[in-house]
C-alpha cells in the first residue's frame, strides 16, 4: 500500500506539472537552426573555400553550402567564420532554396558582412522562414571585384553538400565535402512543438487516471 500511495502522488506531481507548463505564457524561443561551429564556436583558422571577386587572379569564385532544418524556425540570424584575404572582404550572403539539388534563385534572407584580416566570426540580421525536412543554400558571393575573402572550414569537420561556381549566372558546381563554417539562428515556430493546450489535455487524462487508482 505505501508503495501505490508514493507512485499515485509522484503521478499528480507530474501531472500538476504539466498543467503548469501550459498555463505559462508561451513565447518564441531562440534556437539554433543549423551549425557547423565545434565546441566553443570552434573552426579552422586557415583553411577554406575562396570567395574571390572578378578583378582577383584566382578568377570570380561563388561558395555555398546545403542545410537541412530539424523543424520549423523564423530566421533571426546568421554567423560565419571567414577572413580577408586581399580587397576589402566585403561579402554577400543569401539563404536560398534548394532547386534540384543546388542552390535556386528564390532568396529567404541576406545579409552583408565584411571580414578583417584575422580569422573571425562576423553575423547579420536575418528574416523570412524555413521549414523542417526541407534543403536550403547559404550562399556567399563577393562584392567588389578587388575582394577575396576565405569562408574557413569547420572544426572538427562537418560533412556535406558544397557548391561552387566561377560566374553569377553560371552552373553551380556540387560536391560532397567539408563545410564552411556558419550558424543559421531562429526562433522555433509554434507548430513544431507541443502547443499549451496539448500540455493539459494530456495533464488532465493523468489527473483522471491517478483518481481512478486511488478510488481503487
């Protein structure tokens, strides 16, 4: 009997529990959408993939790297790791659809970012949504034709979908490789996790179900 007395009262306590969760205002929460930093934000300092304006003698060069959200977020922002190699490191990036396996032209979200000669990790304000299971493109390209910047490598590696190509309009040269260092940032939407009222029905059937044990 004492043992069907402290089972029935931990089940209240955690239904009661529940129903505390979901009488507390529910308000976005920040997330990580995607990232390919190691522990501490950790990524190489050397190595990379160029993103070299026209006017360079390695010639025009574009990057992207695929991700692919766990669930549903609204953007907030975006962090790379990169490095000025010669110009003024100025560097566009863009959130882009997939489009049969390489990076579409239906932007989500973009931003400017301008890299110093030292290895560091620059962000911008990001908007727009991406939904889970779905494969989307950060893209980086340059913008001024003197500029050449080193989207640095993760560390230790990730794996993935890498995209390359020498012209604006030209086709998009894919890989499977080491990813460039970046974070996609967001806010969780509210249809991908429990809502409130999901929380106390639930919290209400243990309820009826630990009075019914103790009417027993």
């Amino acid at each position: 009997m004492k043992t069907t007395h402290f089972s029935t009262t931990r089940g209240l306590v955690a239904a009661l529990s529940l129903l505390a969760i979901g009488a507390l205002p529910q308000s976005a929460r920040a997330d990580v959408v995607y990232s390919t930093f190691g522990p501490g934000n950790s990524f190489s300092g050397s190595s990379g993939y160029d993103i070299n304006g026209s006017g360079i003698f390695l010639g025009y060069r574009e990057q992207a790297m695929r991700f692919t959200p766990s669930s549903s977020f609204t953007l907030t922002s975006v962090d790379v790791g990169g490095v000025t190699f010669m110009g003024g490191g100025t560097t566009n990036f863009q959130v882009v659809n997939d489009a049969s396996g390489r990076p579409g032209s239906t932007v989500i979200a973009s931003g400017t970012i301008t890299f110093t000669g030292t290895a560091s990790i620059k962000s911008f304000v990001a908007s727009g949504a991406v939904n889970a299971g779905t494969n989307y493109w950060l893209t980086g390209s340059p913008v001024s034709s003197d500029s050449s910047v080193l989207w640095l490598h993760s560390t230790p590696v990730v794996n993935g979908m890498v995209a390359s190509r020498s012209s604006t309009v030209g086709v998009w040269s894919i890989s499977s490789g080491t990813q460039s260092a970046f974070r996609i940032n967001g806010t969780l939407l509210s249809g991908s996790a429990p809502e409130p009222g999901t929380l106390a029905l639930l919290a209400l059937g243990m309820v009826g179900g630990v009075v019914a044990r103790r009417r027993k």
